[in-house]
C-alpha cells in the first residue's frame, strides 16, 4: 500500500508596526523584556524554528510586512530562511493582510502583485501557491490570483460549498472563462486541535501514532460519493506558524521531533508546494467555493466588517471600515486630479504620455520592500527630463498610497474593541495618508475622516472613534 502524506503549514505573519510618520517600531513594553512583539517573536518562534532546521521540513509563508522587518533587523535569519525554501517550501502572502473579498478591485489587485513582488525579492523565483489573509476568499478573489499566475491556495474545508469534501486531496475551482485553481483545504479537526489543544502537541510520538495514522488510514472517497478516488491521502495541517514557540511553549522542539527525516512513522512529511506542483489540474475532483469565507470567522468575512458574533460587540466595526473606505475613495480621487500633469514615460521617444498612477502604484513595491531607491523609481516612471518638482509629487502621491493601502490591514479589525493598538496603528496611517495629501492638494480629507469617527464608540472606553484617533496621534499634534 502506498504511504500517506502529511504536510504542515505554517503561516508567518507580524502586522506593520513600523509608525508611518516616524518609519520606527516604536517600543512595547508588553513584550518585556524585549523592545518590540517583532523581536519576542522573532527569539521565541522564528528563530528556533530556522535553526533546528523546521522550516526545510515544511511549507510557509512569511508575510512581506515580516520580511521588510527582518531584513532590517535580522538579515541573517532571514537570510535563513530564506535557504529553507529549497524552491518549493516557501508560499507567497498578501501584502498587507487586508481582508481581499473586502477590497475593491484595484486594491485586491495592488495586494496579491505587492506579495508577489515581494515573495520573488526575498527567494529569488516566482510563487505558485499563495496564502491569502486570514484565507479569506471568492470567486473574485481566486480568480485576479489565477490572472496574476498563482496556481494553488490554501483554504479551510468550511471554504467549500461541496457536500462531503474529501480534504485529502486537493481540488480544482473553476473560475470562468477556462480558468481554473487548485484548493489545497487543510484538515479541520486536526488543524484546530494542533493550534488550540495543547494536549494534542505534548508528544510527537503520540500525535504521529494517535492522530496522523489515523486520518491517513481510510481510503480516499469522492466528494458526495461513497466511489473511491484514485491517489494517496494527504493530510494537511495548517496553523500560525507563532504557535511553533510563542503560542505554545516548546513546540518547535515538537515540530523537529515530528518532522525529523530519521523517524519512520509509517507516512511520509511532505512539501505542500511539491505535492501541489506534482497534480495535474484537470485530473482533479471539482470544488466550489463558498464566497467571502475565512479560516478565523465561520461567520463569512464579518468579523472585519461588522457585528459578528465572533466579537462580543462589534457595532464599530461597520462605521470604521466605511470611514476609511470614504478616506480611500477621497484619495484615489485626489490621486487622479494630482497625477494628471505628471508626464509618463511611453514607448515613443518625446510623445507625451500622462502617468497612470496605478500602475505606478503597483511598481512602487520596489520601493517599499528595498529593492529601488526612490529617486531612480521616480526617473523611471516619468518621462525624461521631468524634473524635480515632478518626481516629488509622484513620491509624495505613492508614499500616501502606500499608507492607505496599509490603514486596512485585518488587526485593526479583528478583536473585540477599538481601543487597542492595531486599531490605533490603522488610523495613524490614515492620518499619514489623509495630511499628506491634504498638503499636496489643498483639501480637507482629514476633517472629514474626523467626522465620520465620531460615528462609533469604543464598548470598552465609552469614548468615540474621533477621541481614539486623537489619542493615537497625540505625540505628533495637528498638522503645520
């Protein structure tokens, strides 16, 4: 009988915690003794993990908001495991965590070519497999992946509206308009009692014998179906990747027992992205998807965009998104009129060409992520000779385009109350993006965000969103 298959994934991710007005992580003494979560983390989690060789064992994905980080901070570790990729471990993500199926079309877009961008800077090559954040998905979603050449996803088995899915294979979306893409869904049980049963991941010897063998065991059914279907089970357990060492203590030491090669516990550990580069599509069972789902929410996309029963009261949720959706429209409108007099650099040499500021935007990753310094971005995206005053309008107009990408990262909305800082962080980088184009064009976006902040409370404070923003800008004050 042929071997079972496991594979692990870990899904590395730190929020953007550099201040948009300072380009600091500013210091946290609730992650005493260390400066910052970035570098508790980084000791109790990334570190171990790299260097007891975990990450050459299974599939992960860094978020690009981590990587920027550490490449400042600790290129050695990056560097690390940046090797533990070995062409096929490493998944791109997202780049700023936003919740895609929440995003407008241009936004979704910019996201998944930012974490592409960013994935091919860090390994070297183009990624196949993308985690999408907090895996929430739809068809519009898969679909802008599948255009920009990702060929596979991670999801939960709730993701899917087919009845009886067989999580043990992965699966073919179809997408329209002969597009298709594989759905690698990790195993429920098994994922949730990894990442919240302590008990589960004491002893690898007994979740190897007790828990994996297990859902190894039966044979392969098709969906809906008692048929049997062709091919060897794969079992994929996907978690944080924080739990391996900062969730729960020890348990990287559990994932280099688990993982370790000289162990034979009658199935083999596998890479996700070599399992999935090994299927043909076509030959796979079909899935649909259940639209605007997520891995952390079983109530849709809720959680981050209004009341879910997930969060004991989330009546501020739906004002805030939509005070920064008006914020977002204000300034994209903005960035329309502003860039009109820009001179585009076109294929015919002095025909003037205007600047399409959106495609400027999803070049300006390079200079986000290192990769180009601002100045030889700018030259590059205007026309010859276009002079200083135009190349800092452009700069100006993409720095507050980076931070209005960046004011709909998913902590903002995640937990309970408004109050607490990955709220706070969103709506300091709103404050960056709206002064700086209120500067630049004279207007009053930030007044207006003002006003529609006081349209929610905070349930624990009992104070509105306009006293929260002014509190999480109190060290810089008003504008000049």
């Amino acid at each position: 009988m042929t071997r079972g298959r496991l594979a692990i994934h870990g899904h590395f991710y730190q929020p953007e915690r550099r201040d948009p007005f300072t380009g600091q992580v500013p210091d946290d003494l609730a992650a005493a003794p260390f400066a910052n979560w970035n570098a508790r983390v980084t000791a109790e989690c990334y570190r171990p993990n790299a260097e007891r060789g975990n990450l050459d064992r299974i599939s992960f994905d860094i978020g690009p908001t981590l990587t920027i980080w550490l490449a400042a901070d600790d290129p050695i570790l990056l560097a690390r495991m940046v090797e533990a990729d070995h062409g096929e471990n490493a998944v791109a993500q997202g780049f700023h965590h936003a919740i895609l199926p929440l995003a407008s079309a241009r936004d979704r877009a910019t996201e998944i070519r930012w974490g592409l961008r960013d994935f091919a800077f860090r390994f070297g090559r183009p990624a196949s497999v993308m985690w999408l954040p907090e895996t929430a998905a739809d068809l519009p979603t898969l679909r802008e992946l599948a255009s920009q050449g990702v060929r596979a996803t991670i999801l939960a088995p709730w993701q899917a509206s087919t009845p009886g899915l067989e999580t043990r294979r992965p699966h073919r979306v179809e997408l329209g308009g002969g597009r298709d893409i594989i759905a690698a869904f990790y195993d429920g049980p098994l994922s949730g009692a990894v990442s919240f049963a302590p008990e589960v991941t004491a002893d690898a010897d007994r979740f190897a014998r007790e828990y994996v063998l297990p859902a190894l065991a039966a044979p392969l059914h098709r969906d809906g179906s008692h048929r049997r279907e062709q091919g060897v089970p794969l079992v994929l357990v996907a978690t944080d990747g924080e739990l391996y060492g900062h969730h729960q203590r020890w348990r990287d030491l559990f994932l280099a027992r688990l993982t370790n090669p000289d162990q034979d516990r009658g199935f083999d550990i596998v890479s996700l992205g070599a399992a999935l580069a090994a299927e043909d599509p076509q030959s796979l069972p079909l899935a649909r998807i259940a639209d605007r789902t997520s891995w952390s929410c079983h109530h849709g996309v809720l959680r981050w965009s209004g009341e879910c029963p997930c969060a004991s009261d989330g009546r501020w949720k739906g004002p805030l998104r939509a005070a920064l959706e008006r914020l977002a429209a204000g300034i994209d409108a903005l960035t329309d009129v502003l860039s009109r007099d820009l001179p585009g650099r076109g294929d015919v040499p002095r025909e003037r060409v205007a600047l399409d500021p959106w495609a400027a935007r999803d070049a300006y990753v390079d200079v986000v992520i290192g990769a180009a310094e601002p100045g030889a971005f700018a030259r590059a995206t205007l026309a010859a000779g276009a002079g200083e005053n135009a190349e800092r309008r452009l700069l100006e107009l993409m720095d507050t385009q980076r931070w209005r990408l960046a004011m709909f990262a998913s902590d903002g909305w995640y937990w309970d109350d408004p109050a607490r800082p990955e709220t706070k962080h969103i709506l300091r980088c709103a404050a960056r993006a709206a002064r700086t184009l209120d500067r630049l064009a004279d207007s009053h976006l930030e007044r207006r965000l003002e006003e529609d902040l006081t349209l929610f409370v905070s349930p624990s404070r009992g104070i509105d969103g306009h006293s929260l923003y002014r509190e999480a800008l109190a060290d810089i004050g008003r504008p000049a």
